[in-house]
C-alpha cells in the first residue's frame, strides 16, 4: 500500500517537472510583441539595408561602374518629384531634408501622404486573412547616424582601425543619409507568427500578398534577389519602398531593380 502511494508520488513529482520544463520553453521562446505587434526588444535599424555579407568569401561588393554617373536625381521636396527620388549610397539624403511625417495606426510614421494608402492596404490585406505589420517606418538622419556610430565603435573596441571599422559598420547597419527609411517612403514589414527581419519573411503569406498586390498602393519590392550589384544592398525580402501606384507598376511590370529601371526608362538632367 506504502508502495503504491510512494509510486504515485513520483509519478506526480515527474509530470510537475514535466509541465515545468515545458512552460519554460515556453517563455523562453515565446516573443513578446508590444501593442503595434512588434516584438519588444527589436532596434530598428539593425539588420536593415545591409550592404553586404561578411562571410569566409569576403565582402559582396557593389560594381558602381554599372551604376550610370549621369544618374543623378536631385533630392526633391516638391510635389512633382517626391515620390521618386532615388536614395542609395550613391544618392544620399541631406541631414536636413524637409519631411512632413503622418502617423499610422499603430503608431508607426511614414510622409503625410502615404497614410491613407497604406492604411487601405494593410486593411484589404487583412480581409484577404494576411496580417501585415509595420515594424519600422520613418527614421531620422540623427537615428541612424546614432545607430552608424555604435556599430563604428564595437568594431572599434575589438582593435579594427578607423576605416575597417568604418567598412563593417556599414555592412551592419546603413550609412547615415543612405536609408530610404529616412524618405518616410519605406516600410519594414513583418507578420503575425513570423518576425524576423530575415529572408524567410520571403515564404510568408505576407510577402506572397505584397508581391501580388503591393504595388497597387504604390509599393515595390526594393532590395530584390539577384540585384544586389545595382542596389548595393542584399536580397530583403521585407523591405518596401513607396513609388506611387502608377510607377510601382511600371516598375514591377518591367521586373528590373529601381536603379536599373531608372537608368533605362529616364535621362535627368
Ligand atoms: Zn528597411
């Protein structure tokens, strides 16, 4: 009788430690979203436009000998130009560049002129049953020039000189002025149940439903897969960039990069 009572204990002692460690897994990796949906301890910035693997083969490298010199598109703020301007690292903004930003409903903030519409697409995604997630927006010169100096720095600190520093910083986190997020026409997505800024978001029902629809808001696919000697900028399946409905299907339609699109279809003066 004592025997079995004892049995029983053990037995009970053993399911208790059971459901404990599975709890903890559990916590563990569990990722906690704030209000917007956007797991809480994510730094925008990080992960973002980066410009090149670090890897046993070295640096991807950008041939600006493809990129046309003439190509210059001057940074404009009026209403013709607006949603047009190209921005890379040949193309950088200006620290003080005007920019009149609006608020999405999850707090995230983009150009005034842009809400309305990626309101309504975010909307009709999700009668479609896609969540689409902003997880970052606008970003300020002074953000990334911020998020720039302490990657610069932890390279720094391992014993790197000013310049290599300089070099894998920018393979982490964009050169300040060099971000699209500081247009206010980017946007990082992320989804419900997938909310890495990596290229698996690229088999997500998210990413399928912005291929198939985002550029009737207006949005292309920036950094695509194989462009990367134009864009300087690896494959980010996550990253989208707001051209207006009109050239975001020209753009699309055409199946090249921004860069290359632009070099073929304009002449700027
Ligand atoms: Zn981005």
């Amino acid at each position: 009788m004592e025997e079995k009572i004892t049995r029983k204990i053990y037995i009970a002692i053993g399911l208790v430690l059971c459901f404990t460690a599975i709890i903890m897994y559990k916590i563990q990796n569990t990722i906690i979203l704030d209000a917007s949906g956007v797991p809480k301890d994510f730094v925008e910035g990080y992960g973002d436009e980066k410009i090149g693997e670090l890897d046993k083969t070295g640096i991807i490298e950008t041939d600006y000998s493809k990129v046309n010199e003439d190509l210059v598109i001057e940074d404009y703020t009026d209403d013709t130009y607006w949603n047009v301007v190209l921005v890379n690292k040949m193309e950088p903004l200006s620290a003080d560049r005007p920019i009149t930003l609006g608020t999405l409903s999850n707090g995230k903030q983009l150009d005034k002129r842009i809400i309305d519409i990626t309101e309504q697409m975010i909307k009709d995604a999700q009668n479609d049953g896609v969540s689409l997630i902003v997880c970052s927006g606008y970003r300020s010169y002074n953000y990334q020039q911020g998020l720039y100096n302490k990657e610069v720095n932890e390279w720094l600190s391992q014993g790197y000189s000013e310049q290599q520093a300089k070099d894998y910083a920018s393979k982490e986190v964009a050169i300040p002025g060099t971000s699209e997020h500081q247009l206010g026409l980017a946007i990082d997505f992320i989804t419900k149940g997938y909310t890495n800024l990596d290229q698996g978001f690229e088999n997500t029902d998210a990413f399928k439903w912005l291929m198939e629809n985002g550029y009737k808001y207006g949005w292309i696919l920036r950094y695509m897969d194989g462009k990367q000697i134009y864009t300087g900028i690896n494959y980010e399946p996550w990253h989208w960039r707001y051209l207006g409905p009109e050239l975001a299907k020209e753009v699309k339609d055409s199946g090249l990069c921004y860069e290359e699109f632009l070099q073929r279809t304009y002449t700027f003066n």
